[in-house]
C-alpha cells in the first residue's frame, strides 16, 4: 500500500479547512456517508448476477419509471448512510416520490442531499456503466425540518456535488467548488485514492453524444446542429466529428471530464409540457457544476442550468447540453 497516496478522507479534510466549511468536520463526515453508500453499490454491482441484484423490482417511481432491484437497493444504501450520521437534515431521491426528512430520533445534520443513487439503470442487466449523482446544498439556519421549498433553489447555491462511476473501476469525482477531483476505488483497501486531480475538460471538441433515435422530436436547433456534425468538414462547423451513447449520464460526463466532448438531452415534442428528460435537482444541477468547474459550460440551450429557478417540484425535468465550452457556446448560438 502507498502510504503517501491521498485518501477521499485526507483530501477532504484538507478541502474544508481551505474553503471553511464546517470546521467540526460535519461536512467531511456527510462526503465520507455519501462514499460509503457509493461502496456498498460498488459492491453489488460489481458482483451483479451473483449477488441477485439485477432485474426489476416491479415498482415504479414518481415519474413512472420501472424500478430495477438495484433502484431500490441503492437509494436504500443512500438513506441509510445519509439519515444516521447526523450530517443530512433532508434528502430528495430520484426513487422518492417526495422529499424525506429524518425519523424522530435522529440527529438532524446541516446539509440537504439530492441524489439519483442508480444514473443509468437500464445499463445494470447488461454490465455496462451505471453511477450514482449528488448534489449538496445547505440545510435552512434555523435547524427546523426542511421542506420541499428548501430544496428548490437555483444550482449556484449548491456548495458541492459529484458523482460516483461504478465502471471497470469505481470512481468517485468530486467538486466543492475549487476545481473537480477524481478518486480511484482500491477495494483491496476500501478506500477512494486521488488518482486525477484537477480534472480540466478541453474547450475545444469533435466529439458528442445524443440519443439520436429521438431525432424527429427534436428543437430546428438541435436538428441543425447534430446535421452540421454529421455533415463533417463538408458542413459549416467544418470539422468531422465522432458519436457515443454510454445511456447512462454518469458515463457521458465522465468521458466529457476525462477528454473533451459534449452531452445532449434536449428538450423534444414529447417532453416539451414536462420541461426535457434529465431532472434538474439531482441530474443537471451537480453534473452542471462538476461541467462548470472544470472549465466547461451547462446551458438549456436557452440559459445557464444552474441559474435555472425550481418550480418546488423535486422531480423537475431539465434539457441539458454540457461539455467542452466553445462546443457548448455553438451550440447556445443554433438557439439565438
Ligand atoms: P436512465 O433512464 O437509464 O436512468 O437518468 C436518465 C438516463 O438514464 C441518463 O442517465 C441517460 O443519459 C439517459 O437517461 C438515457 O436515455 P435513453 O433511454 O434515451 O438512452
């Protein structure tokens, strides 16, 4: 084992005296419950039909998505690292159809968490990518039981955010709002180990990613674009370009973060009344700001996603175009 490698624990340490957070370590304590959760999915999903964790549950989410055991299993693990460790005062989860506060009895923390606890889920029958997003922002002052209302405030008033890959190696990538960390799973250690720090996305890019099966519904916008890349150096963009669809936006960004690259869920004929696909709370807000910090950008096409003002609603849909900066301003400009 190399003792000078930095543990998730040690960098946070150090991250919260920098930017003085809690300086009793309470928000250290809710990142180390957070990656808890995060290694008990790593866990399962690495071991997948073995441990019986795939299929559908049989149930369905407030948005009438079909459950997959593993849905259920993870936003278990979620709730309870976040509700016994005194350092969460409510959560929001994409397998929740409202927002959960703390069971009399616990000690509630100063921290609010919105999280999606199995991003892809559809990918987990066939081993592929799946993740976990969160998003963290701070509780009310006045120490009372948070409410919807609490929750539904704009993406710049998250103080960190992240997420957790659980691919041929788990990764769990991180911003406080200093830059974006990436850290490596030893499970020979059980530790997460900073393996890409400061992670910087390139502002340049041919590449993107969009399910273009939806194409016909799409925005003039998007249609003019995705057929200017497609057109190559033959098109005004006057590059070729390269496509990819992990289905899982845990795995889009990731890529995004690691090389360059931009990641389309725009809003389309069918999704118009309900705002997009992708939720706002706990899928484009904290993949807005990991985007943002690490020098890209995150915009609706329309405005900035993370100035975007909640409707109270925890479940709200979002059209998300994030990635390589210039490629992102483009894009914002097919919209003008
Ligand atoms: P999933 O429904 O499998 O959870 O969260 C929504 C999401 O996955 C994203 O992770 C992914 O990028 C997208 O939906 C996949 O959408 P398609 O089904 O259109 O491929």
């Amino acid at each position: 084992m190399d003792t000078q490698a930095i543990t998730l624990s040690r960098f946070i340490i150090d991250e919260q005296r920098k930017l003085g957070h809690s300086a009793d370590g309470e928000f250290g304590g809710l990142i180390n419950d957070i990656a808890i959760a995060c290694k008990g999915v790593a866990a399962l999903v690495g071991k997948g039909a073995l441990a019986g964790v795939l299929g559908v549950a049989g149930s369905e989410n407030a948005m009438g998505d079909a459950q997959k055991k593993m849905d259920l299993i993870a936003n278990d693990l979620f709730i309870d690292a976040l509700e016994n460790n005194g350092h969460c005062a409510g959560m929001a989860s994409e397998e929740l159809d409202e927002i959960l506060t703390l069971p009399d009895g616990k000690i509630r923390g100063s921290y609010l968490v919105s999280f999606d606890p199995l991003d892809g889920s559809s990918n987990m029958d066939i081993n592929i990518d799946v993740g976990a997003i969160f998003s963290i922002m701070k509780a009310p002052e006045n120490g009372t039981e948070p409410v919807a209302a609490d929750f539904a405030r704009p993406g710049v008033e998250q103080i960190a955010a992240g997420y957790c890959l659980y691919g041929p190696s788990s990764m769990f990538v991180l911003t406080t709002g200093a830059g974006v960390n990436g850290f490596t799973l030893d499970t020979s250690i059980g530790e997460f180990i900073l393996t890409h720090p400061d992670m910087k996305i390139p502002k340049d890019t041919n590449e993107f990613a969009i399910n273009a099966s939806n194409q016909r519904h799409w925005e003039p916008a998007i249609q003019r674009y995705i057929a200017d890349c497609q057109a190559g150096e033959t098109g005004s963009l006057n590059k070729n370009y390269n496509m990819r669809w992990v289905a899982a936006m845990v795995g889009e960004i990731h890529r995004i973060l690691c090389r360059g690259g931009v990641f389309l869920y725009p809003i389309d004929e069918r999704n118009r009344e309900a705002g997009g696909k992708l939720r706002l709370l706990y899928e484009g807000n904290p993949m807005a700001m990991l985007v943002e910090q690490a020098g890209g950008a995150a915009s609706t096409g329309y405005e900035r996603i993370m100035e975007v003002m909640p409707n109270g609603d925890p479940h709200q849909r979002i059209a998300v175009i994030m990635g390589s900066k210039t490629e992102v301003e483009t894009i914002i400009g097919y919209h003008s």
